[in-house]
C-alpha cells in the first residue's frame, strides 16, 4: 500500500528545519538544498512547499510565530488587563536558547523584508493586527481603572514592544547578557508605568506582602 503523506504536516516539518538552519549557522547558507539535506529529502520534495529562498524564511517564520501563539494562548487564558498583556509578553522574552533561536529568526526576517515588499506587507499586517489587540485591552483596562486616563494607548502598546525587541536584539547579539529575571524585571517596568495610581501599590503595602512572602517560605 502507497504510503499517504500529510502535505501540511511536511509543510510544518520543513518548515521547522529552516528555522533550525537559520538559528544555527544563519540565513546566508539557507537554500532548498541544504535544508533537504537537513531533513533528509530531496530538493524537489522541498521545491514542491517552497520555491526559493525567501518562501523558506517565510515558513520558518511562521513556523516560530506558530510556537509562540500557541504558548500565549495558553498563558493569557483567564487573565484581564495588565496581567494579560503582561503574561503575553514573557512567552517571547528570549530567556532560553530556544527562545533566543526564535529570534534570530524574526530577526533574519525583518532584516529581509527592508528589501522585499510582500515581506514588509505581512509585516504591517501583522503588527496591525498586534497593536488592534493590544490597544483595545488596555482600552478595557483603562475603564476598569487600571491604566491610567491620560496614556495614550497606541503609543503605549508600541512602548511594550519595543522593549520587549530591544532585548531580544541584545541577547541574539550577546546572549546571557541580560539574565532572565532582569528580562522581566525590564518587561514589568515598562508596563507598571501605564498603571493608574489608584491601582498601584503602596510602598509599605509591598513591603508587608514580601514580607509575609519571606516568612512564609
């Protein structure tokens, strides 16, 4: 009996190998016919998903994009507000190697794309897309209370992202160099800063709970 082959799960696994590839020896080597090598299959098992180069690096982004949504969904169910736009974010702080190999993939994609039009517009979709949900919970948070009333809620989300970039650029060019507690120590400042003063915590508060924290412990 011929065997029956599952066209989008090779379409996946092709895909993963590219960003395996990039990851760890970069996107000037990536071809077709390395990553067949890689994946032990023919160049034209490959060509069939992917025509050249640039549709490769197209799949590998997806391919970690695909990753990282899937561990959002998991760590933003049930949460609201700051949390949630908190919790969304940490799944992408490069603070393992894998993660880290995610973003020498964005990385090598956004590089890409200043030349490459139909690049840039997946770019500006999906950012787009990014800043619509983030704008509109912190919009929901700023009614319950939560963000301050004078924060401008587009400039804000941007604010986020961006310091969640600038660390990952730092740690795929000098990885370790910020320690996984500080990723996320610089991710909730950034954050706390959006947060209204009636929803802040008092200094003794604070003090009190770690406090209880210590003893506890």
């Amino acid at each position: 009996m011929p065997k029956i082959v599952d066209s989008e799960q090779q379409r996946r696994e092709i895909s993963a190998q590219a960003a395996r590839w990039i990851a760890t020896r970069g996107l000037e080597t990536l071809s077709l016919r390395n990553v067949a090598a890689a994946h032990g299959c023919s160049k034209g098992m490959v060509q069939h998903y992917f025509a050249d180069k640039e549709e490769l690096l197209f799949g590998a982004l997806l391919h970690v994009t695909a990753a990282y949504e899937a561990r959002e969904q998991e760590v933003v169910a049930g949460y609201k507000g700051l949390e949630r736009i908190e919790r969304r974010f940490v799944v992408v702080l490069p603070m393992s190697g894998s993660l880290r190999d995610e973003w020498v993939v964005r990385l090598a994609f956004y590089a890409r794309a200043a030349l490459a039009p139909k690049m840039q517009e997946y770019l500006h979709s999906h950012v787009s897309k990014a800043l619509r949900i983030g704008t509109r919970e912190l919009r929901e948070a700023q009614l319950t209370g939560d963000v301050a009333r004078d924060v401008n809620l587009v400039r804000a989300y941007r604010g986020i992202m961006a310091t969640v970039a600038g660390i990952a650029v730092s740690e795929v060019v000098s990885p370790g160099v910020i320690a996984p507690a500080v990723q996320k120590r610089m991710l909730r400042d950034t954050i706390s800063t959006l947060r209204a003063a009636s929803h802040a915590k008092h200094p003794s508060r604070l003090r009190k709970e770690l406090m209880r924290s210590a003893a506890a412990s």
